[in-house]
C-alpha cells in the first residue's frame, strides 16, 4: 500500500495555472486536506506566480535557460522542493520533461494531468488531435508521472464528449473544465493513502476510474 503522509504540495508551472487555481479553491474549500507548500514555474512572468501570490502561497522561479543540462534544472527544482518539505509535487501547466532524477527524488509521489482520455493522444496538442481523428469522446487524465511520456498509471479520468460543431478550442475548453474537477480529487485519492500500484495500474482504496 502506498500515499505520502506528507500532505504539502509543491506545484509546477509555465503559464497561466488554471488547474493550480483549482487546486487552490480546492484546498480553501474544504474539499482538499492539503497545505500548498510552493509553486515553481520556470518561466518568468508567469501567471500562475500572480495566482499564488494572491492566495498567500510561496513562490520561486528557476529559469531552465540558466542551467547547462535538464537534469541539472530538475535538480535545482528537486532542491527547492526538499527545502518546503513537499511530499507530493503535482504538475500544472509545467512545460517540460522530467529527468528520471527528478522521478527518483519522488518516487509515485509526482502527478501530472493531461487534456485527452490517455494512453490515446499523449503529447502535445491532444485536443486538436483528438477532434481531427473525429473521436466520440475525448477527456482528461490525472496520472502518476514515470520517465514515459504521458505513460504511467492513471489515477482518474473524466470523459468528455466530443460535440457536432465542435473546433478544437471549443473542445479544449470543456476538457479543461474536466481537468479542473478530477485534478483536487485524484490529489486527494493519492494523499489519503491505502492504494498501489499493480503494473501499469493505479489500483486505490476506494473506487476511482472514468468520472
């Protein structure tokens, strides 16, 4: 059985942090026992630094440019995240790979959430490939990163229909919705504990699967 006792929460970034918005109300709320320790973006500027400060809620930024390697990067985002004591780093928005030392200084205590019902589409632009494939249905993912991209065991998911007249930013915009509502639940699916990991499968305490 596993979940990290510690319940403080580091949150990456590089843009706008809608979904660390949603983390955000979620913990102000009630609705997630959980304490949001830092957010680090490593892009200046960015928005979600705004929507942390506002919520009172440390922050640092550590520009990937300044460092010669990605695992050097990571390593430095691994050091700020030891000094806040976080047990559970949930990425939002954060556009960049992890190292498979930054994995290994979190081992399945590093979340991610993806716009499409993964293993479909993982990548890049998955809404726009979604709808140009004409799926019926595509969605969100909250899963457990591993060094595959877009590949470890998934935590919760949401499905989201594809509607006629749809375009690509319609579609977004309702799996972004999504997003926002199974990424505090699946947080808490993983910081209250009693679950394993079986494979490739995220199998929890409680039942979870496609909201």
């Amino acid at each position: 059985m596993s979940g990290p006792a510690n319940r403080r929460l580091g949150v990456l970034i590089s843009g706008r942090g809608s979904n660390l918005q949603a983390i955000i109300d979620a913990v102000a709320g009630g609705a997630l026992d959980a304490h949001i320790a830092v957010v680090v973006s490593n892009r200046e500027g960015a928005a979600g630094l705004e929507r942390a400060r506002r919520a009172g809620i440390p922050t640092a930024t550590i520009r990937h440019a300044d460092y010669d390697s990605r695992e050097a990067f990571d390593l430095a985002v691994v050091e700020e995240l030891r000094r806040r004591d976080v047990g559970l780093v949930c990425l939002a928005g954060f556009m960049r790979l992890l190292s498979p030392a930054f994995i290994s200084a979190f081992p399945d205590a590093v979340l991610n959430i993806h716009p499409s019902l993964l293993p479909s589409f993982p990548g890049l632009d998955a809404q726009r490939r979604a709808w140009e494939h004409g799926v019926a249905v595509s969605g969100a993912t909250v899963h457990v990163v591993t060094p595959e991209l877009d590949g470890g065991p998934i935590v919760r998911q949401a499905a989201v229909p594809v509607r006629e007249g749809d375009t690509p930013a319609s579609l977004a915009a309702r799996i972004l919705e999504a997003e926002h509502r199974i990424y505090p639940e699946a947080i808490r699916a993983v910081l209250d504990g009693g679950w394993r990991i079986e494979g490739r499968r995220f199998v929890a305490g409680s039942p979870g699967g496609v909201l």
